[in-house]
C-alpha cells in the first residue's frame, strides 16, 4: 500500500508522538509498505546522522502551528501539495491540531483517511486546574475533528482513548484501539557505566531515571519531593525530556526546585539531549523506571523500560493501568503521593529479588502484548478494511 502518515514533527525532535510515528513509518516501511511522511522539515532528511528509511515531505512551520505559533493559513499550501499530489490509498492523521489543519484539505480526497490522537484536552486535567484554563474550547475543537466525516476510523492507542472517542460521540463501529509496539531488540543492550560515569553517578547507585517532556501532568515535580522523604543515600534520579515540546516554565520550576530542595548532587537534568534513537543507551545506564503522571494515554516510556529489563513504577491512572499490573510487571502509586512515591522506589533499591521479578514481568509484557508485529499487523487490518 502508499501510505502517508500526517504529523506536526518527527525525531530528533522529542516526544511521544515524535517516537510512534518514527515507529510505525519505519516498520510499515519495512514490511514493504511505500511510506511517505508529511511532518516538520528535518534538515538533511536524517536524524542523529541516520537516514530515514521512508520519505519525509516538508510542511515548513508544521511544528509551530501544533504548538499554537503559526498559522493555519501559512501550512496549508504546502499541507494541500503534500496530501494531494501523492495518489495515496491511505492516509494517517496524528494528533488534533494537525488533523484541523487536514480538515481543510481532504474533504475531497479519495484515499481512505483515518486519524489518530495521542492526548486530549481533559488528560489530566492539567489546564482545567488553572484559572482561565481552556479545556471547554480545546474539547470543542477535538470534537469537531473527530466528527469530520472523511476520517472512517478513529485508531486509538489505548482503550482509555476509545473510551473518550466514543464519549465525544465517535460511533463505536468507528473506533480501532491498536497498542504502540515496541521493537524489543533495541533495547537489548549492554549496561552504560560510562554514560553512569559522565552524569557522576557511582557504580553503586541506585539510579531511577524519569523519561517525560516538561509538562504538569508528567509529576515531575511530585518525584523532586519524593526525593525528601528518600533516606536511602544511594537512590538518584536522572530526568531526561524537553522543554521545546512542553513547557519552558514548567522546566523552570523543575530546575528551582532542584535548587530550593539542594538536589543537586542526587537529581541530574538533561534537557534536548537524548532523542529515542538515544533511549536504549540511556535505560541501559539505569536501575529503574519512574512515571509520576497525572494522566496518560500508553507511554511509550514505559514500554521502552521494560524492553530493557529494568523495573518500572507508574502513576494509578488510566493508560498506565492498561501496562501495569501491580507487582507484577511493575508497581503502582497514587498520583501526587510523594511519599507512596519515595517508598515505592526504596522497595525497589532494597529488594533486588523484587526489582528482579518486575524486571521480568515487564520483558514478558512487552514481549506478549505490545512488540512491532502486533501493531503493525492490527493497522493493516485497519487500513485494508
């Protein structure tokens, strides 16, 4: 099949979506699919100094406009060139504002579109807890894009996803839940003492690394106070993310934080450093996985964990719930629970016959439930159906 995949950025740009559309573009393209890509420009058609397998067809400002800085008027000539000159049988829209801006394109477009959102405006509740918050008007716009007519399926990640779909009015025979998949292999790698070395963690650290954008609803700020009530000396935390795909106010909370709580010398912060070509090297330098979400669809992040076989912990919520199954695969805490937080993660560097079984419990959830294949195969239906 010719297959185009709509997105606002691919990698090295830094984020879920950026990560799942890489994913599934790379293994369509490997079963043999012809997969064009219409995202943000990415200067030399390489990220990290790998060339995509797959075309990627530039919509300048794409990235801006889903982050609310550009125009419609400005991405839709290009969007127009890209989505109708390619005689495609199928096209996958991915997120909400880039499926706006479709909106105005494929009314007319004869190739099968379906559409696919990787959040939504009540995940979380981060801006409804705001004066002012926008969650009314967002939810309105989302709802307008999941009724527009030409998308004939709505795939969503998770059945949480489904759940809301249908809630907003998406006719359940409309509906596919297709799990992210994970290629297993790429996480399979040796222990990094070096990378260990250069952050200044020792070999006898119990290092917990918390993968997330700088967002609100990541509770990155609930594992920086999860930190106070940590007596075990050993535990430091390691946070890897973005500021350019959350929010640079929030990443300065982080950092004062940090400061205020003098956590210098037990949390390390890396902002726009690692990509998820990066991902396996960086879980390969750690000893466990921490999620301290307030809300999510299904994190990539945690899969990513467990394919590298260390223990993961994630918040009690909707999408994590749908991964982890408390103490078996990994463990569970309340969301904004510090403290439940900072138990969990000493249970975890007390007990390493605990952090051995979810270890493997994890391995075993990604291997069954959410590898490549499985995905892949579930979207062809999708597509050819």
């Amino acid at each position: 099949m010719r297959i185009c995949l709509v997105t606002h950025s691919l990698p090295p740009y830094i984020g879920g979506c950026e990560t799942y559309v890489w994913l599934l573009a790379a293994g369509l393209h490997e079963n043999g699919h012809d997969v064009t890509v219409v995202s943000e420009p990415v200067a030399g058609g390489a990220a990290k100094g790998r060339m995509y397998p797959f075309r990627v067809i530039g919509v300048p400002g794409f990235r801006e406009f889903d982050r609310g800085n550009a125009s419609l008027t400005a991405i839709v000539p290009p969007l127009r060139a890209a989505l109708l000159n390619g005689s495609f049988d199928v096209i996958h829209v991915h997120k909400f504002l880039p499926g706006l801006a479709c909106a105005v394109v494929l009314a007319e477009e004869p190739a099968k579109v379906v559409f696919t959102f990787h959040s939504h405006p009540d995940l979380g509740s981060e801006r409804s807890r705001r004066p002012g918050g926008q969650v009314p008007a967002e939810t309105s716009y989302a709802k307008f894009v999941l009724g527009l007519p030409f998308y004939r399926y709505v795939v969503c990640p998770c059945r949480h996803y489904g759940t809301w779909a249908t809630a907003m009015g998406v006719a359940d025979s409309k509906v596919r839940v297709v799990y992210p998949g994970i290629d297993v292999g790429r996480f399979r790698v040796s222990r990094d003492s070096r990378l260990r070395g250069r952050l200044g963690f020792r070999a006898d650290d119990f290092v917990v690394l918390c993968a997330a954008r700088m967002s609100e609803r990541k509770g990155i700020l609930d594992l920086l106070r999860a930190m106070e009530h940590i007596t075990d000396g050993r535990i430091r935390v390691w946070l890897v993310g973005s500021s350019l795909s959350g929010s640079k106010d929030y990443a300065d909370s982080v950092k004062r934080s940090i400061r205020e709580h003098r956590l210098e010398q037990r949390v390390r912060l890396s902002l726009e450093k690692y990509d998820c070509f990066d991902m396996p090297q960086v879980l390969a330098s750690c000893d466990a996985f921490v999620l301290p979400s307030y809300g999510e669809g299904l994190p990539l992040a945690i899969l990513e964990a467990m394919a590298a076989g260390i223990p993961t912990i994630g918040s009690r919520t909707a999408g994590v719930d749908e991964i982890i199954s408390d103490g078996a695969n990994g463990l569970l805490t309340g969301c904004g629970e510090p403290e439940a937080l900072a138990e969990r993660l000493e249970a975890l560097a007390s007990d390493s016959s605990l952090a051995k079984k979810l270890a493997e419990g994890g391995l075993e959830t990604v291997q069954t439930r959410f590898e490549a294949g499985k995905q892949i195969a579930a979207l062809e239906a999708v597509y050819a159906g």
